[in-house]
C-alpha cells in the first residue's frame, strides 16, 4: 500500500483527483492512447456530420499528424485542442438547409481545430482546416498571460520536490517521511507586477500515510516554485511549523468509514418499463419538444447548442439557446498569509475545466435509465486521450408536480387535475483538484431550462497549531476550525454562464422590468401604495450590467420582432436562484483578473472570439481581455444577436459538515419562457403512461 502511494505521489496532477488515482492508475494511462492511423482512414466522410460536433478521436489525431509534419518544432507542447467553431450564419444556414432538405445547395461549413501551443517559451495560436490537412494560421500570442496547464506538465513540476535536497531536509525536520509526501501545483495568479513573469507554478504538498484524502493533511508552509517551460524549482519557501493534521477521520472510503451505520434507506430502482424516451443521434438530442447538440471542449466541458423547443400551436422549432456553456469559474482564497495568498484560482482557463471532467460512475452520478457519452481531448504531445463517460443523460422523476389544481368551489362536483414533473438532465462533473463541480443543464415541458451547479469533493485546509475554537483569539486564522489542526479557508466559487439566446430568432433585446412600489393617488380606497413594473429596454452594453439583490427586477432577453397574438413580447426569463457578487475591493489583483464577477448579469454583442469570461489566456492575466474589458467598449445591444452573461456565487465559509468531505451545495438558475408561448404549454401535454 504504501509503495504504491509513492508511484502515485509522483504522478498525481490537478485534474487526477479522481476515482482512478485511488486504484493507483496514474492520471495520464486512464487516457486511451490511440494509434497512428493513416490519413486515408480519417479522410472517409463522417457520420453524422454536425458542424458544431467536438472534434473526434481522428480529427484530433488528424490534428497531431499535421502539426508534426508542419511545424518544425521538437518541443511543441499542446496546452488546448478544440474545435474552431464555424461562423454562426454559416451554421445556421446549413441548419436550415438541412432540415429544408434541398442538399444541393447548401455549403457545408469546414472542420477546423484551433490549437494554443507552446514552444521555446513562446505561446502560438494555430488554426488547422481539417479538410485540407493544412495549417491556415500560425501566430505567437504576445500578449499577458498563459495557456491551460497540461496534465503532464503539472506532474512533471509535482515531482520535482522529491529529490530537492531542502524540500527532503524539511520534510525530515517535520519528522515526515518522503514516501507519502504528494503535491499539487497551483497557479500563481498576478499582483501588479508589470515586467512579464515566468510561466510558474507554486507546488503545494500533502500527507497521505493512512488515508487518500491528502487535502486533509497539507504540509503547511512550504511552497515551492516551479519554472514550467525549463521544469526547474526557482523558488523555495519554507516559513512555518505546525503540525500535519491527523489522518484519523479523513478517509472518505465506503471501506475506511468504519461503523456504517445504517439509517434504513431501502434500495431504489430508475425503471422505464418501455424505455427512455429521449434519442441520440450523432451529438444531438431529442427529448419530448426538445430538441439540442451536445459537445465536450477541453476547456469548457460541457456545451449545449442549438436548442430548440417545438411549438405545436404554431408547428414548428422555435429557437431558445444558440450556445451554452460554462465560460470560466472563479474562486479566491480569503487567506493573507505567504503559503495562500496566491490561491486565486480561474479554474477553468487555468486547469481546463472539460480537461478536469472526470469518468462518471453509473448508479452513483448518474441514474440506472442515463446513457453515456464519451469526451476526446489531447496529451501535451498530441496524442488523443478519451474520458469514458463524461458526460451523462437522463430522465429525471423526482416525484414534483408540473401543474396542479384541486376545485373544491363548484357543488357536487370534483375536479381534480395534476401533471407530474418529467425533465431531461444533462450532466458532466468537473473535478479540478479537490473540488468537484457537478453540473447540471435540466431541460423541462414547460420550456424552461434550469441549470444547477453542485459543489462537493474537499475543502482546501490550512494546517494549524489550534486544537480549539478558544484558542483563537484576537488573531486572524482565515477560516474556521474544522479539525484539530485544520481549518477551512474562507472562500468564493464565482461560475460564469456563456448564454448565447437566440429567443425564436436571433435579433433580441435585454429588458429589465423593475418592479417599483407605487403610492396610491385614489383616496377612495383605503390601499396606501401597490408595485408596479416600469420596463427598461437597454442600449448598450453598460445598461446591461447588473448586481443582483438590491431591487426587485425581472430580466428578459425578449425578440422584439415577435409578439404573441396578445401583444407581448415573446422573450425568456433568467431567474438567479441566490445572486452573489464580489467582496474583494476592485483594485485588489484577483480581482481585477476576475473582473466578470463584478456583476451578475452582462449582455454583450454576440463576437465568435469573445468566449472567455476571465480572458483567452488566463494564467497569469492582467485583467486586460475578459467580459469586463469587453463591455467597457459600450456596443449597442438592442435588436441585436446578443450574449447573455450569468455568473452563479458561492461565498464559502466553511462549517464542520464540511469535513472530511462536502455534502453538495447547490445554486443555479432558470432560463424560463415568458410570453413565448400563447399559453400554458403544458396544457395539452398527455402525461405519462402510469
Ligand atoms: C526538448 O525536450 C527535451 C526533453 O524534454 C530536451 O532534452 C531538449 O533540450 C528540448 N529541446 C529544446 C530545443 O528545447
Ligand atoms: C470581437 O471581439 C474581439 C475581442 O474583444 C475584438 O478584438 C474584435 O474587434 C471584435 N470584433 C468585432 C467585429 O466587433
Ligand atoms: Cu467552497
């Protein structure tokens, strides 16, 4: 056992904090390498073409081929490999070429992969067109910041305080012993530095010795800097001593967590007798009126596109959502001190929040009637890797009531109606170091989206002399005690939305009803003041920007091209579940970096190239490309293809409950049909066999 955590203990990385590592399989072999395969073998045309699918096992190997016959450079290290998207009219225009089934003249939209690579300390754009097997774009990027980290990379700099002699001589002082010491790196955020930093990590290191759950047991104090482009420690830190929390209670194992206690929960069985009624085909889905495509990107993960909603009033698909996904995720430590401060993490522009999405295991993420899909994505040598079962659909019962009504009110009759609640649940679980992000886009009948987010997996602790609350006094210690010698850093989780609406056509409009409270001038009755709605259209980009939680507002992406037969203008909803914004001030670094939070709600001008929340190249940013420097250009945003922006909040203190392992907390939001449908869509909807 204790060998082998020492192979683990060299080959553990960021986003290897999943179920594989605890079966000793280093993070990088659950990767299925794929062969060489002539490009002959790749150039057969494609099932199911959509130009909007994830770039496939052998257009990602299609990829590797062309770079290494095409690009001279030995080293070049791949840090993100996706698809270059097609221009939204040419996706259109073959979407409705192809359902109007006049083949002949539609274009079919190219295949390109777009590809950020580094090579000789240099970070170059590259554009592949897959279907002429040639390089169309080759740039070097000069601006700030830096590329997604490789997995490898991340092991190879998690390694090297193994053999650095101080790193062993602190490790002896401690009276530790090296074998179960195991480390992660963690990026280093920027604070006003103006002379362009190296490409660094600070490794932070752990204690497994009688249990996996490492994160639970920091080896406090030291912190070591690691060069990533000549893979050398250039810094070396170790400042304090305080014990290394017990391993006693940290195993969170079935096996480990002994007694079991048993609370009588009878098994449960996800049964359709005549099986799910959702269809895939290719990449798209269809379920009930709903109808969208689903890909998988290194970086974003999960992406939803296209959905539409059928109307059978009017008899047709109507759009609701071009694009969706999650954009970047946001989550600064509250804690000052040398070991923390720089623990300011934008998780997915820095660890690749698709390249972090973990294997999910069926029955326990996902119900017995799920279907599965698979993710591709690249090694930094190119080589293809796939992760099995990333992605998980099904349909959820949960026992909730669409619509109801019980009428008591009419004499010598009873009439009761009720609709159960069927949705469609699309799922990827991102595990970026010790946090897990479960991930939910919740399709339902009544045309609402609803999107959750759950937050599980293990708390980042700090090591501490503290055995009880009472001998903090007077002092800052960052958190709460949680543990003898733990304490759990206070924290944030900022998760910004990408949502491109398309509300039944892409020309729409931001709206804002705020609901105001009104005096009342009638003297005649005895009512003082009622709310009314005053409704604001935005503009620009800077009417658009909202904080959440001081009024009472209603907000609506609405097509002002299309009205209901009443006279409404159709539109959709976003309702917040529980809005948080920033506490950081806005000149502090982190939060310049994570400006995007700075409101709940943005909507800019649809731009294919503006994707990222926290900026293209977020590793080491400056805060100088990213939603908040995108809007500051103030474009008009009214009747035109326009992005909404939701950033959903976690402020974190955490609680003993946390330890040694979260229960999930959840927040999201609904997008929800408002004036889009003539009337209850549901209405007509036969309910489901019994
Ligand atoms: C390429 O990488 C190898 C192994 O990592 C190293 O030995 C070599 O010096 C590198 N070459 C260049 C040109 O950086
Ligand atoms: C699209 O966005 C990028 C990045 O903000 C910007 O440089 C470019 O000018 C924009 N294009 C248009 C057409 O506005
Ligand atoms: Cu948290």
């Amino acid at each position: 056992m204790k060998h082998d955590f020492t192979t683990l203990a060299v080959k553990a990385s960021i986003c290897s904090g999943r179920e594989d590592k605890l079966t000793m399989v280093p993070c990088f072999t659950i990767f299925t390498i794929i062969f060489l395969l002539p490009l002959s073998a790749i150039a057969s045309p494609q099932q199911n073409y959509h130009p909007l699918n994830s770039l496939s096992l052998f257009e990602l190997q299609r990829v590797q081929t062309i770079l290494k016959a095409q690009i001279p450079h030995k080293n070049l290290s791949l840090h993100y490999v996706g698809l270059d998207e097609s221009n939204k009219p040419l996706v259109l225009s073959w979407l409705s070429s192809r359902s109007s089934s006049s083949s002949s003249s539609s274009t079919v939209p190219p295949r390109l992969a777009y590809i950020i690579a580094r090579a000789d300390g240099r970070t170059r754009e590259i554009t592949v067109d897959l279907s002429a097997n040639s390089i169309t774009s080759n740039k070097i990027y000069h601006g700030h910041g830096y590329p997604i980290l490789s997995i490898q990379e991340q092991e190879a700099a998690n390694s090297l305080p193994q053999t650095y002699a101080p790193f062993i001589a602190s490790v002896q002082k401690r009276g530790l012993k090296l074998e179960h010491v195991l480390c992660e790196s963690s990026t280093v955020g920027w604070y006003g530095e103006t002379r362009e930093n190296k490409r660094v990590v600070k490794v932070v290191c752990y204690y497994l010795d009688g249990t996996v759950n490492f994160f639970m047991r920091p080896i406090e104090g030291i912190v070591v800097t690691v060069d990533l482009d000549v893979m050398k420690i250039v810094g070396y830190l170790d400042r304090m001593r305080v014990p290394v929390p017990k391993s006693e209670g940290t195993d969170y194992r079935e096996s480990n967590t002994r007694p079991l206690y048993d609370s009588h929960i009878n098994g449960f069985r996800m049964f359709q007798p005549d099986g799910p009624s959702f269809s895939i085909d290719g990449q798209e889905v269809r379920w009930a009126d709903w109808k969208f495509h689903v890909s998988f990107d290194m970086r974003a993960g999960l992406i939803i596109s296209l959905a539409t909603v059928y109307d059978h009033e009017k008899g047709e698909h109507r759009s609701v959502m071009y694009r969706g996904f999650v954009s970047e995720v946001f989550v600064p430590y509250m804690d000052l001190s040398e070991g923390w401060y720089f623990r300011t993490f934008l998780d997915s522009g820095e660890y690749g929040f698709g390249l972090c999405a973990v294997e999910l295991q069926p029955l326990r993420d996902c119900p017995e009637n799920a279907k599965f899909m698979d993710g591709y994505f690249t090694n930094q040598d190119g080589t293809p890797g796939k992760q099995k079962n990333v992605i998980c659909i099904f349909e959820r019962y949960a026992g909730n009531v669409m619509w109801r009504h019980t009428e008591t009110g009419i004499a010598g009759e009873k009439i009761r109606e009720v609709r159960p609640e069927v949705s469609l649940v699309v799922r990827m679980v991102s595990a970026v170091g010790n946090y897990d992000y479960i991930i939910d886009w919740e399709f339902k009948q009544t045309g609402i989206i609803e999107v959750n987010v759950g937050l599980s997996g293990i708390l980042e602790v700090r090591g501490s002399a503290y055995t009880h609350k009472d001998q903090i006094q007077n002092t800052e210690a960052y958190g709460t005690l949680l543990a003898e010698n733990t304490i759990g850093s206070r924290h944030d989780h900022f998760l910004s939305f990408y949502l491109d609406l398309d509300v039944d056509g892409h020309t729409n409009s931001f709206v804002k009803n705020t609901l105001k409270t009104t005096r009342a001038s009638n003297m005649v009755l005895p009512r003082k003041s009622y709310w009314t709605v005053v409704r604001e259209t935005a503009e620009k980009e800077s009417d658009a920007r909202i904080q959440l939680g001081s009024s009472a507002a209603e907000l609506l992406i609405v097509n002002p091209s299309k009205k209901t037969k009443m006279g409404n203008e159709v539109g959709y909803r976003l309702i917040p579940r529980s809005p948080a914004g920033p506490l950081l001030s806005d000149n502090d670094y982190p939060q310049i970096r994570g400006a995007f939070t700075k409101y709940n709600v943005w909507v800019t001008p649809y731009n294919k190239s503006e994707k990222w929340a926290g900026g293209q190249f977020a590793d080491q940013n400056r805060g100088d490309d990213g939603l908040a420097v995108w809007s500051l250009r103030n474009r008009k945003i009214e009747k035109k293809d326009i992005v909404l922006w939701y950033t959903v909040g976690f402020h974190h203190v955490p609680c003993q409950e946390d330890f040694p392992v979260m229960p999930t907390l959840s927040n999201g939001f609904e997008l929800r049909p408002s004036n889009f449908f003539e009337y209850n869509p549901v209405l007509k909807t036969k309910p489901p066999k019994q």
